[in-house]
C-alpha cells in the first residue's frame, strides 16, 4: 500500500435504519476495517449495553459476510463497494489530492473536459465551478489583468467574466466607473 496514503482511508458514521435508534461508525484504516456500535435504547434489557467493536483485517474483511451485510444495510451498497475496493488495494488516488493541486491540473484543461469533469461528482463540480479556477484560466488568455477588470470579476465572478465577450465587458467596465463616479460625486 502506498506509504503516503494517511492511516485512515475512510470514515463514515450514521445511524441504524428505523426504527433503529442505534448510532454506527465504519472506519477503514490502511490495515483493519473497524466497525463500532452504540445501543440506543429505552428499553431496560439495552440500558446497560456497552459499545461494540469488530476488528478484521483487509483480507477478513473481505471474507466476513456477516459484517458486509450489516454495513450495507446501515451504510448502503455504495458504501460497501467502496469499502471493498479500499481492502483490494484499488484507492481512488485523485480524490486524494488538495484541492489547490487539483485547480492547478484543472486549469490546463480544455473547456470541453473541464465540463465532463464537473459531472463526474460534487467535489469537481465545485471545483469546476470555482472563482479560483476561472480566475487562474483567465489570467492564462490574457495578457494583463487591469484592476478594472479585476474588480469587475469580484462583483461578476470569474467565470462569468471569461464567457463574457469583449465588447460587453468593456460595456460593463464602463458603467461600473460612471457609477463609482456619481457614486463619488453624490457624496462630496
């Protein structure tokens, strides 16, 4: 397993379907997969139940029906599967990276890609949506970034900025001046 990956690989925490008041934690670790429990209970049989914990390996994990099972009815069958695929080995290594490294890659991108990108999950999305990134693949198409237009992509974004043509930004760039100026002058 790659030395780099943090101890834990994923962590989720929920509570047990209804009428289940029962609260969950699934934790997988480079090693174990850990699997805890808490009764939540009226009853006077469950009062004095103290927290559970299971302990496999990857490879237990991975042979250990009874636990799959109650992970997915708790967590779901997404969950399991990606559970599965952490104790094979197979990780999800761009998921892993900073967002600021993932801007930076983004932002080579064509603007065709960038958008089957965006559709893939709500990370990228947002990613792709992000004044940083538009801000960054503006900055790459232009040769100078006046402080008029710099202070128009804070009020419109960047990336309306970037899909706004010429003539209209500089429209625009206009109107915001004439307002700053009577703006100025209405206060003297």
């Amino acid at each position: 397993m790659a030395s780099w990956l943090p101890e834990t690989l994923f962590e989720i925490v929920g509570q047990g379907p209804a009428p289940s008041k029962d609260y969950y934690q699934l934790l997988v670790t480079r090693s174990q997969v850990i699997f805890r429990w808490w009764k939540v209970s009226l009853r006077s049989e469950y009062r004095s139940a103290k927290p559970g914990e299971a302990k496999d390996t990857h490879e237990e994990f991975l042979e250990n029906s009874h636990l799959q099972v109650q992970i997915a009815l708790i967590f779901g069958a997404r969950v399991l599967d990606y559970v599965f695929n952490l104790c094979e080995g197979k990780f999800d290594f761009l998921e892993r990276l900073s967002d600021n490294l993932l801007l930076s890659i983004i932002s080579y991108l064509d603007l065709e890609d960038i958008a089957r990108l965006s559709q893939t999950s709500r990370r990228f999305a947002k990613l792709c949506m992000s004044d940083e990134l538009w801000e960054k693949i503006v900055h790459s198409c232009c040769d100078t970034i006046t402080p008029d237009m710099r202070a128009l992509a804070k009020d419109m974004g960047w990336r309306q900025m970037f899909f706004t043509n010429k003539l209209q930004l500089q429209r625009q760039i206009r109107k915001r001046k004439q307002k700053q100026g009577s703006h100025r002058t209405s206060h003297l």
